[in-house]
C-alpha cells in the first residue's frame, strides 16, 4: 500500500469511527427509553435489558452505518480541502479519483456489514428478542418475581413467594399486598401457579387462602374472606410477533414468499447496503471546499439527502405492502437511480485534476 493511501485510509477510518461512536451513544437513549418503558409496565423482565438493547441496536445497524459512514468520510474530505491537503495532492499530480482505492477500502468491508446486517443479523436478532420476551412472559423468574424476597409490582402492589418450581410456573406460599384506589388488600395463599388467557394477559392463580380488605385511611371497614382460588392479574406481557412476520422472517424465505408485505420486507433489506455505497461515492463531491469556505452548508445538505432517502425508502416499502407498486418494481426505482449519480458526479468531479486545456 502506497503511504498517500495509507494516509488518507487512516484519516478516512478515524472519521469514520469516531462519527459511528457519536451517533451510537445518540441511538442508545431513544432505543433505552423504549426498552425501560416497557420494564417499568411490567411488559418486560429487568433482566432483559441488556440482552434487548445489544439485539436492537443490531436491527438499528443497517440505519446508524451508512450515516456514520457518509458524515465521517464527508468530514475528513472536507478536512482535507479546508487544510489545502488536496490542492498539495492535486499539485502532484493525484486528483479527486485518486482517492477511490482507500476510499473503497473502508467503504466495502462496511457496505459488506450493512449487508450483513440487514439480509441476516437483523432478523436474526429480531427473532431472538421475540423468542426471549415469550419465554420471560411464560415464566415466574424472568417475570422479576424471586423465591425468599419481597418484590414490587408495577402496579404498586408487593409479592413475596416462598418458593419457586425450576421451570418458574408452580408456587409455594404467597403473601401479596395490593392497593384498588381507597381500599388495601392483604391476601396469603398456600401455593399458587402463573396460567395465561390470550397472548399477552398473564395471571397468578392463588390456592387455599386468606382475603383481608380494608379502608387505607383508616377505619373500621373492613372484609375477611376464606378462598380455593383466587386469580391476581399481573401486567400483560410485552407485545409478541409470529413466526410468519415478514420482519422475522429470514431473507431465503422471503424470496419464496408471494405476500406483498414479505415482498415488502425484503426489498428493505436489500436497499440498505446499495444506499451506503451511493452515499459514500457521493462524499467526495460534495465534500470539495475552498479553505475558507464553510463545511457545515454542505454536510446538513448530505444529511438532508439521507434523510430524504431512508424516508423514501421506508414510505417505498409501505407502497410495496399497500399494492401501490409491484413487487417486481420494488424499491430499484430509488436505489439504483441514486447509485447511477453517485458514481456520475464522483467520475464528474474527477476532472478537478485536469486544468482547463490540458492535453491528454
């Protein structure tokens, strides 16, 4: 490798990362709040937290990398006009499309990674989350509640159980205060088990027990009941998806698949990668400036430009699963238009290299 390639390879590479760590930390905030949320409905296990974030921000990556990428390489282009950097590389001879081979050596392996993200760790991810949020929701442990100890409910209320079966579904003792606007109930149960109605509604099914209600601010109004069963409504669990959701559908299948939704789907997973690369080509050209000129004009211009595409490409797909447009169609109007300038005004503005009435 060449050392000016070497050189701009690691400008381009440290650009890069250092604007992908930028827009992460930005992302974690709005995909935590969700997940905490849900925790604090009691829809979602405390302990999945972590697992959650880690898989959503895989299903993010195909959105967060090509705009990592394009503002990253954006700064550094920019950085090396604005320091007169490339008019000393186009004094030697090496003109703007001299900079596609370390341009292409970091855009590939992340054009590559956005692919991979997309076609496949992203609906891997997404089916791994679903399949963790069923399993919490059908068991007692991940639902937050733990044999030997005192645990609040979401809704206010305090349960403490003496024991737990391994498979987090049969009970032992259970002592369970609650609040109903004015009025405080105490109730103890000899056993109980956690049982389900829909998909979504999860229960505590109470054995053998006592009932005391009574008025919160005191008084004398108070009500004893002896019960065999007693049901106690827990949050409902977090909202769950089927095996035949185009989302979590893997992308072999959608090819096989006739639906307009699963068509859909899978043209949204394939635009991601196409539009990293447009939007990478199109740094150079719209990162040429004078040294005194303002960089910020044009990188809210390419940010504008991205947004402008991802929405196309979100409402193209909603177009697709409408019947608006035919699958066979499907979002290569977008994609393939805007790769065909990218590459057009990188081979246009090659010509900075070549002064006016030079001779080949």
């Amino acid at each position: 490798m060449l050392k000016l390639d070497r050189y701009l390879l690691g400008d381009f590479v440290q650009s890069f990362l250092a604007t992908l760590i930028v827009l992460l930390v930005v992302s974690v905030g709005g995909v935590l709040v969700d997940i905490l949320g849900n925790i604090a409905d009691g829809r979602l296990p405390a302990k999945l937290l972590f697992s959650q974030l880690g898989l959503q921000f895989i299903a993010y990556l195909p959105l967060i990398l090509p705009l990592a990428l394009m503002l990253g390489l954006l700064l550094a282009v920019a950085r090396l006009y604005r320091d007169s950097e490339m008019a000393v590389i186009t004094a030697i001879g090496v003109g703007p499309r001299r900079l596609l081979r370390p341009l292409l050596m970091l855009v590939v392996p992340v054009v590559a990674l956005v692919g991979a993200c997309s076609l496949w760790l992203g609906p891997w991810a997404g089916r791994v989350a679903e399949q963790m949020i069923i399993e919490a929701n059908r068991s007692v442990l991940m639902a937050g509640l733990e044999p030997g100890r005192f645990t609040q409910l979401p809704n206010g209320g305090v349960v403490y159980l003496s024991s737990i079966s391994p498979d987090g579904t049969q009970l032992g003792r259970v002592f369970l205060q609650r609040q109903k606007d004015d009025r405080l109930e105490v109730v103890s149960a000899a056993g109980g088990r956690m049982f389900f109605e829909g998909a979504r509604q999860r229960f505590l099914e109470l054995d053998d027990g006592h009932q005391v209600e009574g008025p919160v601010a005191g008084g004398l109004d108070y009500r004893l009941a002896t019960f065999a069963r007693n049901d106690v409504a827990l949050p409902d669990g977090a909202q769950t998806r089927t095996g035949d959701d185009p989302e979590l559908m893997p992308t072999t299948q959608l090819f096989g698949d006739d639906r307009p939704e699963a068509q859909a789907q899978l043209h949204r997973r394939l635009a991601p990668p196409l539009i990293a690369l447009a939007f990478a080509l199109l740094t150079v050209p719209l990162g040429r400036s004078s040294p005194r000129q303002q960089r910020y004009g044009r990188m809210m211009l390419a940010l504008m430009a991205y947004m402008v595409g991802t929405n196309l490409m979100f409402i193209g797909s909603g177009w697709i699963a409408n019947g608006k447009i035919p699958p066979a169609l499907g979002l290569w109007w977008l994609t393939l238009p805007l790769l065909a300038l990218a590459i057009w005004m990188y081979a246009r503005d090659g010509r900075l290299g070549r002064p006016k009435g030079a001779r080949a």
